[in-house]
C-alpha cells in the first residue's frame, strides 16, 4: 500500500472514530441512556456522596465529545488519542460491572473478554488515528 493509500485510509478511520466519540458523548446526555449510564458505575467507584454517579456519565460524556473533536484537529490530536486510551480504561470498571449484572443490563452488558479485547482494539485505533 503507498504512502497517499494509507494516510487516506487513516483519515477515514480517523473521522470515523472521532464520530463515533462524539455520538456516544452526546448519548450520555439523553435522560434514558444518562440513567442507565449511572447505573453501570460500580458501587465501590462511587463516590462518597460528593459526586452523583449521574454527574460522572456527564462528565465522560464531556470527555468523550473532547477527545472525538480533538481527533480531528492536528494540534490536539496525539494528546486526545492519549487522553481517549486513558479514557478507555478509566471506563472499563464500569462496562465490566454491567457484564457481571446481564439480568441488569441486557444487550449492554457485552460480556468480560469481548468487551477488553474490543476495548483493547479500538484504544490501538485511536493511537493509530492520532499517531499517523
């Protein structure tokens, strides 16, 4: 593959990733999917009262809509694919929660290793698109 191949390619994926943050960031202001959100932060991350769990989802949702735009500016783009990959494994706790409670969660709780190798795969991504 040459060199003009690729970096269309990485573009395209880039933009592709970008959106997908910035949907889902946007899906965590939604009342519905803010709710269910709260409810996947598992009761030993929740905090001592200071801050609500809803506040949290509001927050990686600010996060994610960030780190989605900042992919698409060069200035910022290697500091948002670091911060996304962060990002990523500061949610997880939560997604492993849900997977430990399918009666809960239903079609949300992908299960353990599906939901890590996914994650694992699309941090790589992110580092690909902000990197390249």
């Amino acid at each position: 593959m040459d060199s003009v191949t690729f970096g269309v390619g990485v573009l395209v994926l880039r933009i592709l990733i970008a959106v997908v943050f910035i949907g889902m960031g946007v899906n965590h202001f939604v009342p519905r999917s803010a709710r269910t959100m709260a409810a996947m932060i598992p009761p030993w991350l929740r905090p001592d009262g200071r801050v609500t769990p809803l506040t949290l989802v509001y927050v990686t949702g600010v996060c994610e809509i960030a780190g989605g735009l900042g992919l698409l500016f060069p200035p910022t783009r290697m500091l948002a694919g670091v911060a996304l990959v962060v990002f990523l494994a500061c949610v997880f706790p939560a997604n492993a929660y849900a997977a430990q409670h399918r009666e809960r969660f239903g079609a949300l709780a992908v299960p353990l290793v599906p939901r890590l190798i996914g994650q694992v795969v699309l941090a790589a991504l992110v580092l690909l698109v902000a990197f390249f």
